[in-house]
C-alpha cells in the first residue's frame, strides 16, 4: 500500500481524467441517441436501419477505432479527443435502441389523451414521451456507463493517460500495485457514475414514487 | 494516408510467412473460439439450469453487472504478472491471457441464457406441462428454443468482447491480428498499425454478421414473425 499512498495525488488526477473521458461521451452520446431513437420510432421504415448502422459501429474493437479515428478526423494521435469521439460513437450505438425502446414503451393511451388534451408532436415529445421514457432510457444509460468506464481504459496503450496508464505502469515495471489500484479505482468509478445516473432518474421520476407516498 | 494503408494490406509479402496477415488471423481465430468455446461450456448449461429453477437468480443479475465494470485491460496484466511466472515458455502468457478471455466471455453468454429462459412466456410453458411434458422436456423443446435469440445476443457480445480483447491481449505477448497493432504503435509505424486496426474491424464485423446468419437460420420463424400461414 506504500506506492498507493506516495501517489494519491496521480491516481487522483488520472481519476479526473478518466470520469472526463467517460463521462463527457454519455452526455454527448445520449444528446446524438436522442433524435435518432425519435427518427427510429417516428418512421418504422428506418428503425431497423438505425438499429443495424448503431449495431455495426459497436462491433469495432476499442483499440482500433482508438488508432483509426485520428487518421479520418486529422487529429494528433495523443488528442484526448479521439478517445471523446472514440467512446461516444460506442454510447450512442448502445443507446439509439433503447431510447425507440423507451418511447416505444410509452402507453398508446397516453399519446392519444396528450393529443386529445391539444399536445402538438414537439411538446407532446418533450413534456409527455420523455419523461415516462426515462426509466428505460436510465437503464440503457447506466449501460453504457459502466462499459465506458471500462473501455476508456485502454486507451493507455495509444499513450492517453486515465486510470490506464496505472495498468501499462505497472505492467512495465513488473510491480502489482499500480495495477490493482487501478482496477479498483475503475470499478469504484463505475459505481459512482451508477450511483449518479440512478440520483439523477429518481429525481426526473417523481411520479414513480407517487403511489408509495400516499400508502 | 488511406492509399499507404492499402499499399501495405495488398504487399503480397505482409500475407505469407510466420508474423504474416494470414497466420495472424488464424491465431486470432483460434484464440477466440478455443476461449467462447470453454466460456460456453460452462455458461450456456449454468445459465439454463437458472432461469429454469430460479435458483441462484441474484447471484447472476451480480455477478455480470460487476463484471462489466472491471477493466479487462487491467485485468489482463493481473493475470499474467501474478499467473505467468507459475509457467515456463510460451505457456507463461498464454494460459493467463486465454483465462481472462473466457473469464470476459462468462458474463454475456450466461446473461442471455439466463435471460431467455426467464422471459419465456408463462402460458408456453404451462401449456407444455399442461401437454404431459415433465421439466427437462419443457426445457429442451419449449424453453430453449424460445430462448434462443437471447442466447445467441449473449454469445455474439461474448464474442464481440473477446475479439477486441484478444487484440490488447498483443500487448502481453500473445499472437493474433493485435500483434500489428502492439508492434506498429512501438516503431510508430503507422501505415502497418492502422492496417492491423482495419483488420481487426473487418474481422470483427465479418464474424457478428455470420452469427446473425446462423441466428436467422436456428431462430424459430414462430418468433422472429417472419411465418407466413400462406
């Protein structure tokens, strides 16, 4: 535990990065899954294609969209934001599914009193299929979350540093600790972006709980 | 950039020889499946006994959430510093490298086979036992066919998994396409890394795509909706 200890600093720092390099995609993944989930679930016709065209970019493994994307986008290979770009591509792929899913869970009946109430389609989208998709939009989210956490970590080996360099470190150097520092820090950071997006659904779900409350 | 790349896949000299594109991609294949192989074995028949009992339902809803979260490039370098010194040659990474594969491929399968079992519709399998079927009919001839493209999701993220993984794995020693990668980043030859990097994509894409073939073809039509009574 002495290494720990000497270099709580790093590990902090590297931890900053790293809820930065995966946290900063969810968000933008989920504001790209957001409209193309809508598209999938507005024309039938293109759910199978959004589906399938999310799906196929999901299959790339991380170290070579890592090593490709700053050769299609121009950027230095040590750029942070290959690996933003990077992580993104793979949360909107897993998201795109669940948000249709999500509005697609939404009760027929609501839609329908929504629109009988004079609900045009925009507000109708925003103040009414939203919000009762986000227990299931929540659940894709959390998804994506903790296989970020997880992924982001290899970008150690194209030189970004995150709570991965400790796993390169210590493989280098022959020397355990780095690496079960590292492992547990990922893992506690995963249960921290968990804990958060599950902070986050409670309060956008108050009526979830409503029933509970009056019993 | 993109022409230096195709220069380097069509040298007809980057296909032969030992660290050759073709032998590459045999070990790559080889690791993989040995690795889904042995996962399956164990998930398929634990995953199907619980979602038909019921029995250790928690144990698996834990235990793949918290795999998820684990790194497996850290946990790749655990193995082999704590697991290779305990062999000599060759084996020394490999059998390290080749356990954290099927430790990553457990997870995925054993959560779609559970899963599917889980979610067959009640009625099915009343109606099964309703017919005279004891518990182990029900389960081959109801449960697992209905199961199946449940199943088959969890093997193909299995799979999905252990090729991106068997990549990094490059990185502690073993064979396969990653070796392109791992040796091109180390003398920044870029033309050979992003090459290797569009292999393992293709290889990537080419495998899921036949996985969602045999899906298709084993699938029942009674399922997916593609019968038709005419």
């Amino acid at each position: 535990m002495t290494w720990f200890w000497g270099h709580l600093g790093d590990v902090l720092d590297l931890a900053v990065q790293h809820i930065y390099l995966a946290g900063v995609p969810l968000i933008l993944g989920l504001l790209i899954a957001l409209p193309l989930g809508w598209l999938a679930r507005r024309y039938r016709g293109l759910y199978p294609l959004l589906i399938m065209g999310t799906g196929l970019l999901y299959t790339i493994p991380s170290l070579a969209l890592f090593i490709l994307l700053p050769l299609l986008l121009g950027t230095h290979v040590l750029d942070p934001t290959n690996v933003v770009i990077a992580m993104t591509i793979y949360t909107v792929a897993l998201l795109v599914r669940t948000v249709a899913d999500g509005l697609g869970s939404v009760p027929d009946d609501v839609n329908q009193s929504a629109t009988a109430m004079g609900y045009k389609r925009g507000r109708r989208f925003i103040s009414i299929e939203l919000p009762l998709a986000v227990p299931v939009i929540s659940a894709g989210l959390r998804v994506a979350a903790v296989s970020n956490v997880s992924i982001v970590s290899v970008a150690a080996l194209i030189g970004v540093a995150q709570l991965g360099s400790l796993f390169t470190d210590g493989f280098n150097r022959n020397f355990l600790e780095p690496i079960i520092v590292g492992v547990i820090a990922c893992v506690l950071l995963a249960l921290l972006f968990d804990v958060a997006i599950l902070g986050v659904t409670r309060l956008a779900t108050p009526w979830q709980r409503a029933g509970k409350a009056a019993s | 950039m993109i022409n230096r790349i195709l220069a380097w896949l069509t040298d007809g000299a980057h296909w032969q020889g030992d660290d050759g594109i073709l032998r590459r991609l045999a070990e790559h294949l080889g690791y993989s499946l040995t690795a889904l192989l042995i996962a399956a074995l164990i998930a398929i028949p634990l995953g199907l006994y619980i979602g038909h009992t019921g029995r250790g339902r928690f144990l698996v809803v834990n235990l793949v959430g918290a795999a998820r979260a684990i790194p497996s490039l850290g946990l790749l370098f655990l193995a082999v510093l704590w697991l290779g010194p305990k062999f000599s040659g060759d084996i020394a990474f490999l059998a390290p490298a080749g356990l954290v594969l099927v430790v990553l491929a457990i997870p995925p399968i054993l959560s779609g086979a559970y899963a599917g079992v889980e979610g067959v519709e009640p009625d099915a399998r009343d109606a099964a036992k309703g017919m005279g079927m004891r518990g182990p009919q029900v389960l081959r001839h109801v449960e697992i066919p209905c199961a199946l493209p449940l199943i088959m999701s969890g093997i193909r993220s299995a799979t999905l998994q252990v090729i991106a993984t068997a990549t990094i794995a490059a990185v502690v020693g073993l064979g396969g396409l990653g070796r392109f990668l791992i040796d091109g980043l180390a003398v920044r030859d870029t033309p050979q890394t992003a090459s290797g990097a569009v292999l393992v994509a293709v290889l990537a894409l080419i495998v899921d795509l036949l996985l969602a073939l045999v899906q298709r073809s084993i699938v029942s039509r009674g399922l997916t909706g593609r019968y038709r009574t005419v």
